[in-house]
C-alpha cells in the first residue's frame, strides 16, 4: 500500500503526528492500533510502508506559457488543423490541436520580399529582418514581449516559413503591438485542412 504526503515526512514525523488515531501495518499484514504498539518496533514491519514525496516538478510546476503574464507583446496559441473542417449536419465542430513550433517575428513584410516555397503560404526565405524568435510548448501557447509596432509572424512547418493571411498590400500575416498592451493571437496552421 502506498501513502503519498505533499510534504517531507520521515517515519517518525508521520508517528508522532496523531499517535491517537495511527494505525500501522503488523509484520503479518494485520492492521494494529497505535496504542496497542510496543516501542521495541517489533510490531512494526517497514518494509510494508512506503512513504513518497512528490518530485520536485510535481511540487512547483513550470507555469503553462498560456498562463504567464506580460505587459507588452503578443501572446496566444498556434492551432495545428488538419483533415476534414467542412461543414454538415452530421459533422462534429472541429477546432484543431495546440502545437510546439518556431515562430518567427519580423518587420511587417510583404510578398515580394520574400522567397516563393514549396506551395501557397510557404516561404523558402523572408528578406526583412527578424526581430525576435519564439517557441511554442506542447499546448500551442507562447508569449513574445515585443516592442510597439508592426511586425509579421510566421511559423516553422515542414522546414519552411509559414502563413496563410494577407493584407490589402500583401502583407503577409500582419500583427500590431500598442504601447502597454498584449495582443493575444491564435494563429492557424491550415494547410492540411479542408474547408
């Protein structure tokens, strides 16, 4: 049988704690009353306890990025959608699954300054400067502090650059940072997706 304390607790701490109420295993597996325990330890078998603690990451775990804080940047998740999304009358809402990738911030670009990939959306090459890079956790969550400005955000996929939203002048996936303020994003890798 396993006892797990979210504490440290030796085997004498774990005695002495509530001696009225303490039940211990006999070396027969019999369950006996504290009280009725001889302090020889002869009625006491250790081998039948096991005491546990968590594991250090257990005790103070790292903070999902979905919930850390900034004061100016971007923030949010990167969705990995793949498959059938069409609608139906049968056809169950799909929303896509958080995912781990690069992303790249760098000054607000446009089409022609980068280098065409392998499909639609994909870029071999972006010719404006990066500005910061970034990793998504498992979840798909991330947070870059940026400074105020325009930038494009794109993300690593299949050894490529990657986005799937334009603007009027073919700036490819525009985000803005205003002063003393969080964007929060959720970028959509689609490629794989039917609609």
């Amino acid at each position: 049988m396993t006892f797990k304390y979210l504490t440290d607790m030796n085997l004498w701490s774990l005695f002495l704690s509530v001696p009225s109420f303490l039940l211990f295993f006999s070396g027969s597996g019999n369950i006996v009353p504290s009280a009725s325990l001889k302090f020889n330890f002869q009625n006491l078998s250790i081998q039948n306890f096991r005491i546990s603690t968590l594991e250090p990451n257990q005790r103070n775990p790292e903070k999902s990025r979905c919930n850390r804080l900034i004061n100016e940047g971007i923030k949010g998740k990167i969705i990995l959608q793949k498959g059938n999304f069409m609608p139906g009358p049968d056809a169950k809402p799909k929303l896509g699954i958080g995912v781990k990738r690069e992303i790249g911030f760098f000054e607000l670009t446009r089409e022609e300054q980068t280098e065409a990939g392998k499909s639609s959306g994909f870029y071999k090459k972006i010719k404006t400067k990066k500005i910061m890079r970034a990793c998504s956790d498992k979840n798909g969550c991330f947070i870059a502090k940026l400074k105020p400005g325009k930038y494009s955000m794109l993300v690593k996929e299949e050894g490529q650059w990657y986005a799937n939203s334009f603007g009027p002048n073919n700036e490819i996936s525009e985000v803005e940072v205003k002063d003393g303020e969080v964007l929060v994003v959720e970028f959509k890798i689609s490629h794989g997706a039917a609609f």
